[in-house]
C-alpha cells in the first residue's frame, strides 16, 4: 500500500505536503520491515496523532516551550505539522492524559510545571485515613557526591563508577515523620546541587529540579514490596524493629524515556495509605 492510499490518520507526517513545512523535515514514520529471506518487505505507520505527539514532545525537549508557557493553538500546531486540527486535538489531548500538558479554560494550552498542586500530588501517592492530602515537610539528613554502585548505575543507565548524588530525606506528614528515602541522581546532570539548595527551596523537589536543573519528570516506574524496619529506618521514621513499612522503589523518567532518578522509599502506613490510580 502507498500513502496515496491512506487515510490521514496512519499516513506518515509530512507524506503529502510541500518540504518547506516544518512536519516534512522533522515527521517520521514508524515502520517494520519482515527479514528478506522470508517475506517481501512490509511497512507500518504509526497512526497520524501519535507522530504529532511525538513532534509537540521533541518541541517541548528542546525547550522550544517552557513549563508553565502556553503552546501555540490547535489551528497554529495544524497548520504548522500540515494535518488537520482533529489530528492535533488528539495529539494535545493525549498530552494532557499524561499531565504533560494542561488545558485551561478560556485561556488555552499550557506546558505542565511541577510547581502545580495536581502534578505535584501526581508523584506523592500517600493519602491520610482522614483529612485531606496535604504536602508534606522535608527534613535534609545528606546530599553527597559518590560514584555509582553497580545496582545505582543499572537504575540510571549509567556506568558503574559514574558520579552521582545521593540525597537522604525525611517527609514529614501531619508532623509525623512518614517516609524515609534515599534519591540518587545523575552527578552531571545535577551538577551544584547541595543540601543548602534543597534545605532553601521551598517547594516540590521536582519544581527545583524543574526551574534550576531544566529536568522535568513525565513518568515514573514502581516497584512496591512489604519490608520489616531495620534499626535506620526505625530510627528515622519514630517507630520499632520489625515494624512493617512498604519499600517502594522508583525510576523517574524525562523526555526521551531517560532515566534522571532513582529512589527507594520506606513507608509507614499507619496512619497513611498508599494509592494507585489506573487507567
């Protein structure tokens, strides 16, 4: 099949418009080739909306939009990429799914920032028995420069002995001290990052990695285990040995699928639960 053939929503972005347009040079198609020695060729398109996407993304790692900038219109971005506004408006809606992009009525779209109270909460997954969430209090125990272990450096895709920082915190929620964690991050990429910054900075950690370090996090993967508490976390979290904690571990991902953090926190849950949305 040709792309004359096609309808416009598996058609590769740019395949019938002029090559001055910007979707013509930067578009691309995703496509699967069966082995020659068995099949003749066979080529498959991404659907239309989801190249768009990827071209808003690309824009926005590039820093072409700002967190918390407005994105040009629906009938800006389709004239723009050469597809109709129905293309873009799934594109952007998916975007917005994702909390990468927020609407707002009356007033456009805009790039998400972590300084927002709805994304901040999109990472903190602990809710009170009763009450409202509220965010929590951090108490800075390190921030120390270190090279990775082998189990650091696989979380990151780093090499082993890559620098990295390592910070050490205690959240605080409803003035009990809740979580331990231990947050490893990438050492150029963070590179000045102190103790003081983070003790100074009043507002989410990711706002800070956000405006001072130009990383934002569109993702993250969890794993979530039952764990009893040694004497450190026990220590820490004002509770007994043996006490059971949830341990989860997260991989946090910017654009491009490049991991810029991994952590590992030890939860209490007697006065907290840990929630999960699906969808």
């Amino acid at each position: 099949m040709n792309s004359a053939g096609m309808s416009e929503e598996n058609k590769p972005v740019g395949s019938d418009h002029s090559a001055n347009k910007p979707a013509s040079s930067v578009g691309s198609a995703v496509a699967a080739s069966a082995s020659a020695d068995t099949s003749a060729p066979v080529t498959v398109y991404a659907p239309l909306y989801q190249q768009i996407k990827g071209l808003i993304t690309q824009g926005l790692q590039a820093g072409e939009w700002r967190p918390g900038e407005m994105i040009p219109s629906e009938m800006e971005l389709a004239k723009r990429y050469g597809v109709s506004q129905g293309t873009v408006r799934k594109a952007v809606d998916d975007l917005a799914t994702e909390h990468i992009l927020i609407r707002r009525q009356g007033k456009g779209t805009f790039v998400a920032t972590h300084h927002e109270e709805k994304v901040s909460f999109r990472f903190l997954r602990l809710v009170p028995d009763e009450g409202e969430p509220t965010y929590p209090q951090s108490q800075f125990l390190a921030c120390k420069r270190m090279r990775a272990t082998p189990e650091v450096a696989d979380s990151l895709a780093l090499a082993t002995g890559d620098a990295v920082i390592l910070v050490k915190r205690i959240l605080y929620l409803q003035e009990r001290p809740t979580v331990l964690e231990e947050i490893w991050l990438p050492g150029l990429q963070f590179k000045g990052l102190t103790a003081e910054r983070l003790a100074a900075y009043k507002g989410p950690m990711y706002g800070l990695f956000e405006t001072e370090f130009g990383t934002r996090m569109i993702r993250a993967s969890e794993k979530i285990r039952a764990v009893a508490a040694d004497q450190a976390c026990a220590e820490s979290l004002k509770v007994t040995v043996g006490t059971p904690l949830l341990l989860v571990e997260r991989v946090a991902f910017t654009y491009g699928d490049q991991a810029v953090e991994w952590r590992r926190g030890f939860y209490r849950t007697d006065h907290h639960a840990y929630r999960n949305e699906l969808s």
